[in-house]
C-alpha cells in the first residue's frame, strides 16, 4: 500500500500474503474482493472498440473498420483520448456509487488489430481493415491515445487482440485449427502485434479462441513464450477471449480435463481467464500439473497493470483521477464525432458532379430505405449509448428546414416478404420529387459476432435481394439517385455503380451519422475517405473462407479485376502529383529513403488528400506481394494550394520473408508509387512512379 515502493516490490509483496485459493480467484476477470489485504473487487472485463461500450451514456464514435477509412493517424489518438477519458469519468463516478461490475472498470480489450482478410468475416467491422501497415499505424495511434503519456500511470489500459492468425468463421472459431505458413504468419498476421507491443507498449493481449498450426492459441508456447515474450519483450498481461479455455479440452481437445487446460494454458503465458474454467487451477496445483509459482508470475503480472492504473494508489497521486463525470458525453467530444464521422465517409461514385446537392434547387426530396432512420446501423458492435444520436433522416431532415421530405422504407432489411404497398409508396415518393437519397445495406444483424444476435459472417458481398428489387424499381422513375450505402465489410454494389450516378459509403458512423451525410450531401464537407479493405464483384473470386493462405486474398495478393481497390476515394476536387523525387537512390541495410512529391488542390474546392506510398520488390528470389503500403498521410488543401510531401522509408520496410518465416533485405530493385492510390485505372490525379535499390 505504500506508493513510493516500487510496483514491482508492492506487488512481490502482495502476492506473497495471498493463499492459493485467493489467488486462483484473481487470475479470473471477475476477480473479488481480499479485504484483509485492502484489494477490492475488479472486473477487468469492459469495451471501448469505438466509445466506451456496454456501461450505458457514451460518445459513440464511428466502428472501428470507419476509423481506418479515414487514413488519419492523428485523429485515432484524439478519438482514442477522448473515450479514455470517458472510461476515467464513468470508473470514477461507478466506484463512488459501490459499482465494481462489469463495463466500468478501466482494463479495455480494445483494439482489434486482426486483418480483415475475407470480407464474409463478421467481425471485420471492429478491425482497421486487410493491410498490416495500416492497421499497425492506426493501432498504435489507438492504443497511445487510451493509455495516456503519464511516465508511471496508464489512463486506461489497451488490449491487442485477437493473438494471432484469427478472422473467422465464427461458426467454427471454438474449435478451428487456422493454418498458416510462416511467411504469411509474419508477413501479414504479426506485424501489427509487434508493432503494438514495440512502439505502443501495449498492455495486455488476448488470446483468440483458435489452434494456430495445431496449437490453441491461448496455450502456445510458439506465440506466447517464444515470438510475444522472448522475441517481442512483451511485459504486459495476457488475457484468453471469453471461453477460451474451456475450449482447449472441450473443442480443441488437445488437454483432457478442465484442471489439464487451466494447468497448460497457464504454463504457457496465459495470466487471466475471461472465464471460469481457472476455478481449476487449485486441483491443478495439488495434481503437481504446475506449481504456484506459476500462478505468482501471472499474478504479478495482473497486480501490475492495477497499480500502473493507479488503483492502490492514493486518487491525488494520479493525474488522471480527477477526471469528473462531466467529461463523459460532453459538447467537446460530440464535436470530435461529428468530425469522425464526416471523415469516415467515402465517396465511390460521383457521375456528371451530381453532388454536391444545392440545398436551394431541392424542394422534394425522397429520403428512401431499410437504414434511413435505423439507430442500429449507426452504431456497429461493442457500441455505447449515445445521448443524441441522427440517423440519416433526422440529420438531413434538419439541414434542409424548407424542403419537404418523403419518408419511405421501401422494404425490411432483409425480409423478402414485405408487402406490395411498400415497394409502390417508394416509386411513388421517387417520382415526386427532385432528387432521392436512397439508405440501403447492412446492419448488425446481418455480420457481426458469433452468438451476438442476428447473422455472424455473410455468404455473399451483394445487397440483400430486397433491397436490390427496391433500388431497381426506384431507379426506374429516372429520378436522381444518392445511393447512401451502410456496413462493415466490402460490398458488391456493381449494378449501382453501372447504374446509379452517386454513391456514398458510410460505414457504422456512429451517433454523428445523420449531421456528417448531411454536411457531405450539402458540401459544406468534402468527402476524403479511403477504403481500408478491397471490394471485389463477387465472392466466387475469393479462395474458401477457411483457407488462411493469403494467396488471392487483399490487394496485395489479389489478381482478378475490383470494383473499388483499397485505397480508393473520389473528393469533389481534383489532386495532381509532380516532381517526383527519391533519394538516395541506392540504400543498404540500416539505411533510409526519402521519397517526396508535390501534391496540388487542382480544383475549386477546398479538400482533404490522403496521400499513399507503396513499395513492389521487383527482384525478390522467394513470393512477394503485388505491392504494399509503406506510407501514407493525410493532408488538407485550400483551393490550387500545392504542398511539397515527404515519407521516410525505413531499409527494413522493404524486406522480404523467407519460406521459414524470417525477414531478409535483399539486394534489387524496388518500384514505388506515390499518389491517391494504388496503380489501377480509378485512381484519381496522377500516380508517380519511381525505383531505387537496395545495395549488399
């Protein structure tokens, strides 16, 4: 109890009171309380994938696979801040009122930093998308917003998951074996975890309920003593998902007991169960299946993280114990929604500039679909309660006062047996008036998380034949169309390309969603999202969704002709890249190249840019991808504005790996391209190519 030891001594000498039973109790999520060594209860289970989740009034930002469509490291962190913030303020007010349950404590497991490699994955929705630069940037902004820059203490603490090589189905996740080769194990599935646990000093991860290469994930020496420990230097605490650990002797099989699997899981790194099948690690001790300095290891490791959140501490001691309850779901952080949303937003389509719309010439407009005025569509999964939120409607309905607005779902979200009437009062609303918004895609009843309500992963990319048979019969009143589109995953929306003039890609935008499509309706905001993942024409393109090989699979992979490549997004101005320029133009190991280029605002509009690098090896002995990202920012410009852009390639970045997994410079050639995207004939502006070696 004494703060100026340190943690370490503090907790060896906590540890050190406790009787077996005590401690077998803490290494459980809801841990109880010890009063005779003053530790109150704790539960280290609670959620803030894109707000702070489950415990009731929060900012809700837009889902996490949203806050990579906007490309913006910077602004993660701020969201990131601002939802520690509300973590601190909601804890605070819940431990006054005697409330330790769980949802309010200050242990996240947030973020999911999985890839996104098949676009059926329910869950990709929480992820940062299919790229593992991207995601690792974008989580290490995530997880240093949430954890502060305190020398001593963690404002919250962040959780990387799911370790490792985990991304669906979730039908199967309890007992699925996910094979993966070693170059595709560090060269897609690790990367972001390393960079977390290097850069971000991460403190937890969580376990995936899948064997990797025969092993479960949440009791395998390879990733969690060898490659998280051992390689990475990790020092925080791991934590199994929700079950894990009956899994290994229930479902995976590979221990025949529950003592057998708390004892190996445990032994292999394993410190908390979200779970309960730790209650049988006092069996274990006794069989001699591990010692109980096992236990005090893991234990030591769980006290830890208590006391860097400062909660043995006195609240003066800790900065950011003064948080108050005003802070939660306040003005300040509403804003920062608004502005998270408007950015999430990626323009796919703009034929002939029909948007920006110009408020004074609408006097009619038909507002039609299943989503239009569906709360659950702004919020994705693992979401909070926001106290104002604006669907699609509500936001419009309020942007333009002196319109008159016909209301028209049109159909259900899914349901094909909706009745005729429907389908007529939406043509009939489309033909009178100026201009239709038409709200269509999915929800969280159609992906998300195994056991969560609703549908898990999609069979198909295509919208739900409802809705098609409604935008079909709606197009054919040869009104103007804004299709709105919703979702976490690719879509297969070819038809609407081929036939509707604007196409706007939403995402889940959070409590700001209605205020955000207003404004880029509108043109007071000039849409500058990217797309985090590929949208293919259909799934029959994609390898079975079973198969963990990344060959055919992410743009860095895929051969076959996209509907939208990863990376694209139109603006209503125009960008030109010139005056290309790399140097050195021959590097070795250890060493830099700087790559820069001017970028221009060629239009008339004020605008955001996200500005991508990517790197092809075009010499390499052993398979390599396409191309991959190996910079990227985002920058804003007035009109005609030029800036000159700099990126920094590190030697190391164009690495490649070996059929045993490592990572080897090899001395050859390396093409780069810098620009608004990738080399494919969407990309708008121009793209610079250029080439420097690497030298023995």
């Amino acid at each position: 109890m004494d703060p100026d030891q340190p943690i370490e001594v503090r907790v060896e000498d906590l540890v050190s009171r406790m009787t077996l039973e005590e401690k077998v109790l803490q290494m459980m999520a809801d841990a109880p309380a010890i009063e005779r060594l003053s530790v109150p209860a704790y539960h280290w289970w609670n959620e803030c994938l894109h707000g702070v989740g489950r415990a009731g009034l929060a900012t809700v930002f837009p889902q996490a696979i949203g806050l990579a469509a906007t490309w913006d490291r910077k602004l993660l962190c701020k969201v990131a801040q601002a939802i520690a913030t509300e973590a601190r303020a909601k804890h605070h007010h819940a431990v006054c009122a005697g409330n330790r349950r769980r949802y309010f404590g200050l242990t996240f497991w947030t973020p999911n930093i999985n890839i996104f490699r098949d676009p059926r994955w329910g869950r990709g929705q929480e992820t940062y998308g299919e790229d593992p630069y991207l995601t690792a940037r974008l989580g290490v902004e995530f997880v240093k917003g949430l954890q502060g820059n305190d020398p001593k203490y963690l404002k919250v603490s962040a959780c990387a998951k799911h370790y490792a090589v985990h991304s669906g189905p979730e039908e199967m996740r309890h007992g699925f074996d996910a094979q993966v080769s070693p170059r595709d194990l560090w060269e897609t599935y690790l990367p972001a975890f390393e960079a977390l646990v290097r850069e971000a000093g991460v403190a937890s991860i969580m376990g995936a309920y899948n064997r990797t290469n025969g092993e479960p994930c949440c009791a395998s020496p390879q990733l969690l003593q060898e490659i998280l420990r051992r390689q990475w230097g990790f020092a925080g605490y791991f934590v199994s998902d929700c079950g894990a650990i009956d899994d290994i002797f229930t479902h995976h099989k590979t221990a025949p007991t529950p003592a057998a699997a708390a004892a190996v899981a445990v032994k292999a790194g394993c410190d908390l169960n979200c779970g309960d099948t730790y209650v049988h690690l006092v069996e274990a001790v006794k069989l001699g299946l591990l010692q109980e300095e096992d236990l005090d290891r893991s234990l030591q490791r769980l006290f830890s993280t208590r006391m860097r959140l400062g909660l043995f501490d006195p609240p003066e001691r800790v900065p950011y114990a003064g948080i108050s309850y005003e802070a939660n779901d306040c003005p300040e952080h509403a804003r920062l929604a608004i502005k998270a949303a408007r950015e999430c937003i990626v323009l796919l389509k703009n034929q002939n500039n029909l948007l920006p719309l110009c408020a004074a010439a609408i006097h009619t407009m038909a507002v039609i679909g299943p989503v239009a005025n569906d709360l659950d569509v702004l919020l994705g999964n693992y979401h909070g309660q926001p106290s104002a939120p604006a669907t699609f409607l509500e936001g419009i309905r309020k942007a333009l006062p002196k319109a008159r607005l016909l209301h028209v779902p049109g159909c259900r979200l899914s349901d094909s047996h909706e009745t005729a009437n429907w389908l007529d009062g939406a043509v009939q609303a489309a033909q009178r008036s100026d201009v239709v918004i038409m709200c269509l895609g999915l929800s969280p009843l159609l992906e998300g998380e195994e056991g969560h309500g609703g549908s898990a992963d999609r069979s198909r990319l295509d919208l739900p034949e409802v809705q098609m048979r409604l935008l079909k019969a709606v197009h054919k009143s040869g009104k103007p169309i804004v299709l709105v589109l919703t979702g976490g995953s690719a879509l297969d929306v070819a038809w609407a390309e081929e036939n509707v003039p604007a196409i706007l890609l939403c995402w889940y935008p959070g409590q700001a969603a209605g205020t955000a499509l207003a404004d880029v309706l509108l043109g007071k905001y000039n849409p500058a999202g990217r797309l985090p993942v590929t949208f293919y024409r259909s799934v029959d393109q994609l390898p079975p969704f079973e198969d963990y090989r990344m060959r055919g699979r992410t743009y860095r992979f895929f051969e076959g002709r996209v509907l939208y490549p990863f990376g694209f997004g139109l603006s209503y101005t125009r960008f030109s890249y010139g005056n290309l320029e790399i140097h050195p133009t021959e590097v070795s190991s250890g060493g830099k190249v700087w790559v820069s280029a001017d970028v221009t605002n060629a239009g008339s509009v004020a605008g955001d840019e996200v500005v991508q690098v990517y790197v092809t090896d075009v010499q390499a002995s052993v398979p390599v991808p396409l191309r991959q990202l190996a910079g990227f920012a985002r920058f804003s410009f007035a009109p005609g504005q030029k800036r000159r852009v700099t990126f920094v390639l590190n030697a190391e970045q164009m690495a490649c790996v070996g059929d045993d997994g490592r990572r080897m410079i090899e001395p050859g050639y390396f093409e780069v391209t810098v620009g608004g995207g990738q080399t494919h004939e969407k990309t708008v502006g121009n793209v610079l190519v250029g080439r420097f070696a690497v030298r023995e």
